[in-house]
C-alpha cells in the first residue's frame, strides 16, 4: 500500500523510517522468525474467547 492510499484510511500516520526500497520486512529485524500455522490458530482461538467475554 502506497503512504498516499494509507493516508487516506487513517487519522494519521507516522513513519520513523521510510526506505525508498523496501524489500522485505524481516531484513529491519534481527529476529524475524515465521510463526507457524498452530500459533496462529492458536491465537486466534485465544483472541476469539477474550472478545466473546468482553
């Protein structure tokens, strides 16, 4: 997404750092590992009874 189309979506935004090129986002951290499929599922189930709480 272009800044000009997130702009246009949001209140503000603000960037601390704006590459010309950005390739990837793991190359900004120094521990990118991938989350597998049973965190995400995992997570998403402990997101779903936090809201079904609320």
């Amino acid at each position: 997404m272009l800044l000009v189309e997130l702009e246009a979506e949001v209140d503000k935004v603000v960037c601390v750092l704006m590459p010309e090129a950005l390739y990837a986002i793991g190359i900004w951290y120094k521990n990118f590992e991938q989350t597998s499929d049973a965190e995400v599922c995992e997570i998403l189930a402990r997101h779903k009874l936090l809201v079904a709480n609320d």
